[in-house]
C-alpha cells in the first residue's frame, strides 16, 4: 500500500513554513528548531545537515536519534485531525510536529509546548 505524498516530501520544503508561521505570529526560528530538537532527539547539527541533504519526512523521522517518548502526550486537533487517533506512526509524527509548531505560533510558553 502506497504511503501519503507528504511522506516523500523533502523535511526542507516544508521546514521554512514552519518557521514563516511562527515568525508571523512574533516567536523565532530557534524556538521553531528548539521544538523539533525536542522532538525527535536531533542535535542543532544533526537538523541543520538533515535539511541541507534534503531528506524526506519519512528518512527525517526514521533517522531521528531519539524521539522523545512525551511526544505521546501532545493531544488536540490541527488541520481538522485528532493527532492522537491518527493511526499510521509517520503521519502521527508529521502531525505531532505540526501541532507543536501551531500551539508555537498560538502563544503557548515554550514550558508547555516541551511538555515539561
């Protein structure tokens, strides 16, 4: 079975999106890759070559050092979905990271956004 398109898609075609809607909204780009490091346990250096090489969503979340196990607590709706019943893993992870970067964008402290 075939996956989602956004599955083949390069991290770093989407990653200045992330960034546009968070400096939209007056947070920066290092918040943005502060909650992307918390995520999937990458190194400023690990992220920065990640999107340099180009990689897709699903080589970006399967080379992910360590995703971080309270990513499971990240509940809530984003572009009309319930994350947490979302049932492929990848497309969970594409969603976890988008919703962090909404509640971002939203005000949220950072404290809450980490989980933490």
């Amino acid at each position: 079975m075939p996956g989602h398109k956004v599955f083949a898609m390069a991290f770093a075609r989407v990653y200045p999106a992330y960034i546009a809607k968070a400096e939209k909204k007056g947070r920066t780009k290092a918040e943005v890759d502060e909650i992307i490091r918390w995520h999937t346990g990458y190194s400023q250096a690990e992220l920065e070559a990640q999107i340099a090489a180009g990689v897709d969503f699903e080589t970006f979340f399967a080379q992910a050092p360590a995703l971080n196990p309270a990513r499971e607590l990240i509940t809530g709706v984003v572009c009309g979905v319930r994350v947490e019943a979302v049932e492929d893993p990848l497309m969970r992870e594409i969603r976890y990271l988008d919703k962090l970067v909404d509640e971002l964008a939203k005000g949220k402290a950072m404290g809450k956004i980490l989980r933490g």
